[in-house]
C-alpha cells in the first residue's frame, strides 16, 4: 500500500520540483554574456563590465533589483574565474562554488586569550 502510494504520489511530486529548481536556476554563463568555452580572460572582462551595469550605485531608482543583479553577476565571476569551481559547475551544475575545505579552526571557543 505505502509503495504504491509512493509511486503515484510522492515521486512524481519530487520529480516535478527537481524540474523546476533545475530550470529555476540561472545559467552561469549567461548570466555573465559569455560562451561555455569562454576563456578566463573574457570571463573577468565580461564580469567587470555587467558589474558595473548592474551595480546598485549606477542605478539610481531600482536600487534592490540592481543589488541582486550584481549579487548573481559577482556569484557567477566566483564560480567560473575558479579552476576548480568552474570544472564541477560544468560537470554537475553545482554553483556552490567552494571545494568544501571549509570547517572550523580548533583552539579553544572563542578564540586565544591575549597576554
């Protein structure tokens, strides 16, 4: 019973939202202006010309829709302008940018103490 209430219901249910997160999300390099074979140089040159399209600073009167502009303008430099980043974005279509060496510092919490 619980199968076939998972066949019919929940599964097409979670394929139809993967769809549209996939479709949701924005192509890196269009949001850029640039081509999949774009080399590093073109990608910083087309990065510093929509950033200073979209900066909030040159667009008076349309302050927030200019903010998140620039926000997916500077979130796709970060992502192709890395090696790494830019190989795994083409590979999977993950923009998360970073390679997941984060994690914390050790030490004591809150810091060292001073003398």
């Amino acid at each position: 019973m619980r199968l076939q209430l998972y066949r019919r219901v929940l599964l097409p249910t979670v394929l139809i939202l993967l769809i549209q997160i996939a479709a949701a999300s924005e192509n890196l390099y269009a949001v850029l202006g640039v081509s999949r074979k774009a080399s590093p140089r073109e990608i910083k040159a087309a990065y510093r010309s929509k950033a200073k399209e979209s900066h909030p600073d040159k667009n008076p009167g349309r302050e927030e829709e200019a903010s998140e502009e620039f926000r997916k303008v500077a979130h796709a430099f970060e992502v192709l302008s890395d090696v790494n980043s830019r190989r795994r974005y083409d590979a999977t279509g993950d923009d998360s940018g970073g390679g997941g060496n984060g994690g914390g510092g050790g030490g004591r919490p809150g810091g060292p103490r001073g003398p």
